[in-house]
C-alpha cells in the first residue's frame, strides 16, 4: 500500500512539473483532476487544546500513471 501512495505522490508531483513547462489543453490534461478528501480540515477544540485535521489527495493523469507503474513494479519484486 505505501507503494502505491508513493507513486501516486511522484506521479502528482511530476504531472505538476510537466504541467508547468507546457501550456494549452496538454497543461490542462496533466494537471487538472479531482480532489478526494476532507476539506475544508476538521476542527476538534477540547477547550484546552484544538486538534485540525485535513487530509486531501490532488489526483491526475500522471498520478494514475504512477500508481500504475508502481503496482507493476511492486509485482515484480
């Protein structure tokens, strides 16, 4: 499963770093996608403490690429 989370984070980040050198609908095809998760973040206040917790994942093109490519490695070890 960390993986997994891993090539979805290096996916992420390397589909915004393409996205970044290239403009037009390529830009819009790698870097736009769904966000799943909790927003806006949950806040607990105890009265003496408050916990603020979010969690958010940013999923794209290059970000299922890289789960994928993750899994097949991950099958090959």
């Amino acid at each position: 499963m960390l993986i997994v989370v891993a090539g979805l984070v290096v996916g992420s980040l390397l589909g915004e770093l393409l996205g970044n050198l290239t403009s037009g609908w390529v830009q819009e095809f790698l870097t736009k996608g769904p966000t799943i998760g909790v927003t806006p973040p949950v806040t607990l206040d105890l009265r003496l403490i408050a916990f603020t917790l979010g969690v958010a994942f940013k999923v794209n093109v290059v970000g299922v690429l890289g789960i994928v490519i993750s899994a097949v490695t991950l099958r090959h070890l």
